[in-house]
C-alpha cells in the first residue's frame, strides 16, 4: 500500500485523558502489567520491562515461560489498560482470540482503567530487530458488556524483520466475534526503520476508523467499534527462542482522549 498523502487531525486541544511517559514508573492507574491474564496464570501473563531514560523497556528475558503451554513457543511482555474475566471454567473474558477453547484459568477483577468506546490514542513507540519479535499495539472491545463486543483496531504490528531503511506494518479492523463488523487487514509501508522513536494514531468515532503514522493517514476505515476498548501494547517472541536475550522494544510515550474532538469529528466527516 502507498502511504496517502492526507494529513491527520490534530490532538484535541484539551490535555489528554491518559497521558503517560513511564517518568514516574508504571503507574498502577493505567497499566495491567499482563497479557490477557485470565487465560492462562500469572507467572506466565506478567510482563518483563524496566524503566529506561524517559520511556519504558518491554523485554523478553531468556528464563520467561510460554503465555500458555499450549501455544508455546510463544512468548509476551503486554502492557494493557483493563482488564475483565468471568469465573475460572468459563469462556467468559476479553479478547477471544484463539479458536482453540480457550477457558478462564484466573478469574480477573473488571478494571476499566482507560477504556474508551470513541476517541483517539497516539502511541510513541521504538520497534525491535530482534530474531522472531514482533511488536504491536491494538485497541480490544473489553466484552464487559457483551461477547459481541469484542472487535479490534489493530494500530499496528510491526514483524523485526519487515524493518529496514522502510518498515512493512499491519494495520485495520479484525471483527473477531462482532457481527457489525468485518475484518480488514492490510500490509502498509512506512519510509523509515522503525527502530527509531515515531508515532501511530488510531481515531474512531463509531461510524469509522483512521489509522496513522508520523501524522499521515495510512488506513481509513468505513466502520469501526461503538463499545468500549481497552489499549494493549505487547512484545511477542514467535517460534523457539533464539539468537541473544533480552530483546527489547521501547515505549516512549502515550496519550489518549476518551471521545472524537470537533476538529477530529470535522476531518472524519
């Protein structure tokens, strides 16, 4: 895909409801320092990372257990802004993502930490070349409410060896188990290595969803979620461990306003 030339929006002028740079630690307010924790148990789900100069580190150490048995080898550090599960033995709980019969293995208290049914986020982040890693970052319906509402907008995923002097990403809609909409995925290009500080965008406003990098437009989608989401930032290692460890990737900083501004709603329209 050609990157488009149209511009995005510009942020809301007011301050953002979350606003996070990791200066002052992982801030419990925001932040479930796990991946999807109520399918498997903790010293599995819980993420790896320090606090590094200004931003913080995801890591994937060499001694880190598979998110699950059975999906090994696969491997996660995620940070994500809520979290919900049903009681352990159900199928209850965000983000259904495997067909596999997944079940609840640690019932997760509903925390709604930043979870916006219409909005914008802007994620800065530093991808990684390591061996098998991909970093990625997705808005999930919390299926609170609903198991219908469980549709995503992928932001990006972002595979270390698509990087190079221009980075290959992933980017849309996946519909999951939401039957208003339709899963619309596409591969887009961004010019430059992606192992650089830049950031992405996603604006969704009920009726339809942008996507955009370093301030330009590189998906418009005529549909997008209308229930709350929560935000999840992970780093994968896919396939047996390999090469040196750790493996990093960097999170520098995020904001996100939780409805459309007037000038978003303009642009969008």
């Amino acid at each position: 895909m050609v990157l488009p030339l149209d511009e995005l929006p510009l942020p809301p002028a007011r301050r953002p409801d979350l606003d996070e740079d990791f200066s002052g630690g992982l801030s419990e307010q925001w932040w479930i320092p796990h991946y999807l924790p109520h399918w498997t148990t903790p010293e599995r789900s819980e993420a790896r990372y320090r606090l590094v100069q200004g931003a913080l580190e995801l890591r994937i150490e060499v001694d880190q257990l598979d998110w699950r048995a059975e999906d090994a080898p696969l491997r996660v550090s995620n940070l994500q802004t809520g979290a919900y599960s049903g009681p352990v033995g159900s199928v209850r709980g965000t983000h259904r993502h495997r067909e596999d019969g997944l079940l609840v293995r640690t019932e997760t208290p509903q925390r709604l930490l930043f979870a916006p049914a219409r909005g914008r986020v802007d994620v800065t982040v530093a991808a990684t070349r390591d061996d098998g890693c991909m970093l990625a970052a997705w808005l999930i319906g919390t299926e609170h409410l609903s198991g219908e509402d469980s549709g995503e907008i992928c932001i990006f995923e972002i595979d270390a060896d698509a990087i190079g002097a221009t980075t290959v990403a992933r980017s849309g809609v996946k519909a999951h188990h939401d039957p208003r909409l339709t899963t619309d995925m596409a591969e887009v290009t961004v010019p430059f290595d992606a192992t650089r500080a830049h950031t992405w965008t996603a604006i969704w406003d009920g009726q339809e969803t942008v996507i955009g990098c370093e301030g330009l437009v590189v998906r418009r989608l005529p549909q997008a979620p209308t229930y709350p989401l929560f935000l999840m930032i992970d780093l994968f290692e896919i396939g047996p461990p390999s090469g040196s460890h750790p493996k990093t990737a960097t999170v520098h900083r995020v904001r996100g306003w939780t409805s459309v501004s007037e000038t978003d709603a303009d642009k969008l329209a």
